[in-house]
C-alpha cells in the first residue's frame, strides 16, 4: 500500500517539476515541452500515430512468432545434442553479443524499404535472447529426471515430450518475455532507419520536424504499449506455472 | 539357505570410468545372487560403487565385464515392467501432481489414461498420500515426496524394486517412520528389494540379507542373512551384537574410504 | 580437439558460401571475402577514409565519456534503491518497467535535445548502460545473505564496515557482471546512435560508405567496428576475472 502510494507521488512529483522547469523556461520548450502541452499534443497525433502503432505492432507480431518458434526449436535441439551444442554455442554468443545493428544497412540494401527488413531485423534481435535462453535451460535439465524417466523405459520421443519440454517451460516463457521487446526494437530501429511507415518512422519524423509535443507524445504512446504488452505477457506468465508456486 | 530360487544373478561385474581425473574403478569382480521376495541391502561407505551396481541392474549402466541377470534374462536396457528405479532424490517432475507423477510410468508404457488413473489413486491410500493427489510436489514435505517417488515405482508392478538411498536426504524422525512405512509395503506387496543406505539401522530393521561393500573399487567384503521375525525389536541381545559385528565391518572400509 | 576441428569447419564453410553467393549476386549487394581484403587494407593505409583515426577516436571518447555517467547514475542509483526498503520497492518495478520498453525510442527525443553531435551518443549510451549497472546492484545487495550481516554485527562491525567487508564482496560478483553488461550496452547506444543520425564516428562513415554504395568500404569499416566493440568486451571480461579472484 505503502508502496503503491510512493509510486503515485513518484510519477506526480516527476511530472510536476518537468512542468515547472518547463514554464520557468528553464529549458527550451522547443526541445523539452512541458507535460502540458504533450497531453493535447496526444489529442492531435491521434489517428495518425495509432495506425503507424497498428502497423509496427504488426510486423512486431510477425517478428515474434517466427523468433519465438525458430529460437525455441532451435534451442532445443542445439541444447540437447551434445556436439551440436559445443560446436555451435560460441557462435550463438558471439551472433547474440554483436550489435545487429552494424548489418542494418547491408539488410536494408539486401531487402529494400519496408515490411521485410524490419520483420527480419526483429527476427535477428529476438531469435537469439530465446534461444540462448532455451539452450541453457535445455543443457541444465534436473538428470535426476532423465534418469527417472529412462529407467521407466521412456523412448527419446517421450524424453523430449514429456520431459525436457515440460521442464523448460518456465525459461520459454521468461525467453518470450525477453523477446518481445528485442522484437519490436528491432522493427522500431528500421523504421528509424529506413522506414516509410510504423512508429519508429513517425517519431523520426518528429525528431526532424523539431515537433517536440508531438514527438513526446509518440514516444509515451509506444512505451505505453510496449509495457502493456510486457504486463500482459508476465501475467500470463503467472497463469501458466502454478506448480512453480 | 531357503530353496527359493534366485532372482536376480550378478556375476563378476567390473566397471571403470574415465574423469578427467584419470580412470576411477568404481567395481570389481562383483558377484551376488538375491532370491525372490528378499530384502536386499547393499551398504558400504561413499563411493563404493553401490549406485553404479543399482544403476547397471535398472539398465541405466552397462558394466565392462561380467553379467547380470534378473529372472534368467540378461539386463540390457532399463526394463520397467521387470525393474523398478526410486533415486536418492525424489525426482518427482515439478509441473505434475501427485497423481500424475505416480502414473508417470504408466503413461510412458501407454496404459490407458483411465486405467492408470484408477491404478495410481489406488495406490494412494497404502501411500499415505490420500487427499494430496492434486498437490503440485512443491506443496509435500520431504518424505511425502519419496513416497510419491516410491508410488511411481510400485505403479508399474514390476517384480523387482531398486532403492538408492531413498531416505538419505530425510531427517532422522522421518527416516524411522519411513522405515516402518516401507516394511509395511514390502510385507504387503512382496516385492524383491535391493536397498543402498549408509544407515545401519535401515539395514537391520528392513533387511532379509544385507551385503557390506569394500571401499573402492568395491567389491562385496560379507553378505549377511538376517532370519529374525519382523517386526524387530532393535534392542534385542542378537540385534545389538549384529551391530557391532556389522559396524566392525563397514568401519574398517569407511576408514580406508577416508584415507 | 574435434569440437575445435569441427568449429573451424563450421566457420570455413560458411566463409566458401559467403565467397561463391558473394560472387554471384550483385557486386552492389555481395561481397565476398577476397573482395573485402583489399577494401581493408585500404582503409587500415588510411587511402579510402583518411579520417579514420579521428573518426575512432571520437567514437572511443563517446563511448568513454557515456560509461563513466552510466557507472557513476547507475551504482548511485542502485544503492540509493537497494538500501532503502521502501524507496526500493516502490522505484524498483518502475525501473523494472522501463527496462520493459524497447531503448531506442527515447533517442529520437535525445536527437532533438541534444541534436546531432557527440552529445546524443553519449546519452543514449548513458541511457541503455545505466540500467543494467542500477538493477545490477540492486540485485546484488538482494543477494547479501542476511546471516552475514547479522554475524558482522554481532562482532561489532560498524555500517561502514558492514558494507566494506561483507556487502561489498558477497555482492562482487553481481556487480560486476553488471559493469560488463553495461559497458557492453554503452558501446551499442553508441553505435546505434551513430548509425542512426550523426555527422562523424564511425557510424557516419559506415553510413558514408553504405550511402555511396561502396560495399566493400562498408564491410570493413563494420569489421574494424567490431574489433572495437569486442576489444572492449574482452577488456572487460580480464577486469571481470581479476574480481573475481579478489573475491576468493
């Protein structure tokens, strides 16, 4: 409660010396507008950035799906197949640490303006947090429980169905919630970069007009939505693990 | 010696693993018979080789020589319906409820999911585990969960059960009470039973015939036939002097262990 | 030894495709390994980007000037947080929170605030390093066990001593780990930054080159980046090391 009444006063009390440094004209209002001028500046972008929202969380969605199905599968096999993992596992560290970001441009020359690069842009940001994170827990399944199921005569089938699955799904889940973010970072970074559409194009074109209300506004709305989406995710999160109490 | 005819044959069984420490011999020219329905304790001090001797007999290891047969047939692979594993640690899967992990095996061999179920909640009640069958295993204590882990055993009927320390990470008061518990079971069901502890106690209390393991690489040092009426009253003349001649035994090799 | 052999195998094949797709495609788009030697030869001789050390060193001076505000914000932070209960619970989630929302939508505002110079790398290096470095103390002093404080205390440890001897090295390895991640993270904002909108480093050369199409030019700009970024990386893994070992 106690808590809860802090963040309250927190968020105001930020808030409101945001405003009065603003009025006093402490910092340029060209560049920092007070919190007063970015509520009706939400008013007026409206229409147009809730549908540059609609279509980055779109090609989020898709970025997503396809990270999350390709970095599950292939931490799963990579983690479970011994030689597979030492082979492979300081290629997936080095491709996981290096910043994507330097291959942007050769994406953008590769597949042009639009849907594509950003889809697979965000593919390359969440694919690897998920399957890092599944090849670990693979590699770090209880033996005890491998060794209870083989010596109950489990078929690698069964192995993997019905134990190793089972057992990594807390880190699938914590690896989803990783992702998403990386997913729509991705897509938000090449819409900056080279997008025609999407939010990330928007609050570039804000940056450049010297739109700051409006810029601020942009930026609240995609945060806004990005936490949602977060929240949303560790809820469900919660839902699906009571055994883990 | 009772007529009744051998059930499991071990026969100069030698095993060696390779560390990164060089090769460690984990058995010797191992060699031991169990007739059905006994209560087979193998005890000895740690790393004696008597998880891997349990574990080549679950099919879980394969020695480098020797054989080992159980009911006439050789042992190549784990073999549920004949041989049944309870770990040290429980392993209970921690996504299933106390209903599911006891039907666990059963799932695995594709019984029927009603009559597995049937077959699991039956098993609740000797378990002591009737109104915890939706549990998750988080929600047991210590011992509810081995009992747990001693129900997925037990589910699958097979004639022989392999306990590895199954009370060893339990406290003393549990310990006793499980002891008691799994005579009663035993009794009950006449399995055969091969038992790793490092309690003498257990040893004494549960055993038809108990086999002192020497120090690495382990070799079997005595085997002892107990033909006292259970249940057994542990301050007895005859039970204090088993004791000591028992514990004479396993100190010399835990001593050699310690060195 | 197989595994390295296979590693090794693993990184020529992929270097044989690299090299035949490189030729077939457009020279424009591909380029194939062979090719991107003599591009980086030319650019370590300083023929095809005379302004190449100037460019790095800017870059390194951003990187630099970003990490030490993001250290100091973020172990100041950290264990303002971590030491007071409340403050820490209640601040806590909302750090937490803004760690849920994907970074590069602040630089856009960051862009606007502190235009187009050195300024807005250094920020939004600062912004992407002080989160791991603040949770990371956070985290760290979560993990002091209590026990040991208690201990200290009953030995007549005074706060300053507490911290010194105890809450320092049991939480070393956390806070460390940290250091690194958020080093790792400066050099991305960094780079991301340049990238993104800048008129000199190395991201405006890599975006000089990209622009022009010269291909070549961009692969090894983008390698002799990676250096950089790996060179801090290994860096801070040595320091990393010796902590730990301080700690044992």
């Amino acid at each position: 409660m106690r808590v809860r009444i802090l963040q309250i006063v927190t968020v105001i009390a930020a808030l409101g010396v945001w405003e009065v440094v603003a009025r006093m004209g402490w910092v340029d209002p060209l560049f920092v507008p007070a919190p007063s001028a970015v509520a009706p500046a939400l008013l007026k972008i409206g229409r147009g950035a809730l549908a540059g929202l609609a279509d980055t969380l779109g090609k989020t969605a898709v970025a997503y799906v396809l990270s999350v199905v390709l970095g599950v599968s292939a931490g799963v096999a990579v983690g479970s197949i011994r030689l597979l993992r030492e082979v492979l596992s300081p290629y997936v560290i080095a491709f996981y640490g290096i910043p994507k970001i330097l291959v942007l441009p050769w994406i953008v020359l590769l597949l042009g303006y639009g849907t594509t690069p950003a889809v697979f842009y965000g593919v390359l940001h969440g694919f690897f947090p998920i399957m890092v994170l599944v090849m670990g827990a693979v590699r770090d399944v209880d033996r005890t429980l491998v060794a209870v199921a083989r010596s109950l005569g489990a078929t690698t089938w069964q192995l993997y169905w019905k134990v190793l699955l089972p057992a990594i799904v807390p880190s699938v889940l914590g690896g989803m919630r990783l992702g998403v973010v990386f997913c729509l970072l991705g897509v938000l970074v090449v819409e900056m970069f080279a997008g025609v559409r999407g939010m990330g194009h928007v609050l570039g074109s804000y940056a450049n007009g010297f739109q700051a209300p409006e810029l601020f506004a942009a930026t609240a709305l995609v945060s806004a939505a990005s936490i949602a989406i977060v929240l949303a995710l560790d809820h469900l999160n919660d839902r699906l693990s009571r055994w883990r109490g | 010696m009772s007529a009744r005819p051998e059930l499991i044959t071990i026969e100069g069984v030698t095993k060696r693993y390779l560390t990164s420490s060089g090769p460690v011999d984990a058995l010797h020219d191992v060699s031991l018979s169990v007739e059905e329905g006994a209560f087979c304790t193998l005890i000895g001090p740690s790393g004696c080789g008597k998880s891997t001797l349990l574990g080549m007999l679950g099919g879980l290891v394969t020695p480098d020589r020797g054989r080992l047969l159980v009911d006439g047939r050789p042992v190549t692979g784990p073999d549920p319906r004949r041989v049944a594993t309870v770990f040290q640690e429980a392993g209970l899967f921690p996504w299933r409820t106390t209903l599911q992990n006891v039907e666990f095996g059963l799932e695995l061999q594709g019984v029927p999911a009603e009559r597995r179920r049937q077959t699991a909640a039956e098993l609740l009640g000797p378990l002591g585990l009737s109104g915890f069958a939706e549990k998750y295993p988080r929600e047991l204590s210590g011992g509810m969960k081995q009992r747990v882990a001693i129900g997925r055993a037990l589910a699958l009927d097979a004639k022989i059960l392999l306990m590895d320390e199954p009370f060893g990470a339990l406290d003393e008061q549990t310990r006793l009470l499980m002891g008691e518990w799994l005579l009663d079971i035993w009794r009950r069901t006449r399995k055969t039973v091969i038992f790793v502890t490092h309690s003498l106690h257990e040893a004494l209390f549960l055993s038809t015939r108990v086999a002192v393991m020497t120090a690495r690489p382990g070799r079997i040092k005595t085997a002892l036939d107990l033909t006292m009426e259970y249940p057994r009253a542990m301050e007895s003349s005859e039970m204090v002097a088993l004791r000591a001649k028992l514990w004479s035994e396993i100190r010399e090799e835990s001593l050699r262990a310690m060195r | 030894m197989t595994v390295v052999g296979l590693r090794l195998g693993l990184l020529a094949l992929f270097l044989a495709i690299w090299e035949i797709a490189g030729r077939k495609v457009n020279p424009l788009l591909g380029v194939p390994p062979s090719a991107v030697l003599p591009s980086l030869r030319d650019l370590l001789l300083l023929r095809s980007y005379p302004d190449l050390p100037a460019s790095l060193w800017l870059t390194i001076r951003e990187i630099g000037t970003a990490y030490a505000l993001a250290v100091a914000a973020g172990l100041g932070c950290g264990f303002v947080l971590g030491m007071h209960r409340l403050v820490g619970r209640a601040w806590g989630p909302m750090l937490a929170a803004l760690y849920a929302v994907p970074a590069v939508v602040w630089y856009p505002s960051l862009m606007l605030f502190f235009g187009l110079d050195a300024a807005s790398k250094i920020a939004f290096g600062f912004l992407l390093g002080f989160f791991p470095i603040a949770l990371a103390v956070l985290a760290g002093i979560r993990q002091v066990n209590p026990q040991l404080v208690v201990v200290a205390r009953a030995y007549g440890a005074g706060t300053a001593t507490v911290f010194r001897r105890v809450m320092l090295p049991a939480m070393l390895f956390t806070l460390v780990g940290g250091l690194r991640t958020g080093l790792v993270l400066c050099v991305i904002g960094v780079v991301v930054g340049e990238i993104l909108g800048s008129k000199a480093g190395m991201g405006a050369l890599i975006n000089h080159a990209y622009g022009l199409l010269r291909t070549g030019d961009y692969v090894a700009l983008v390698l002799v980046t990676l250096v950089l970024v790996v060179g801090s990386d290994v860096l801070a893994s040595l320091l990393e090391r010796r902590a730990r070992r301080w700690t044992e």
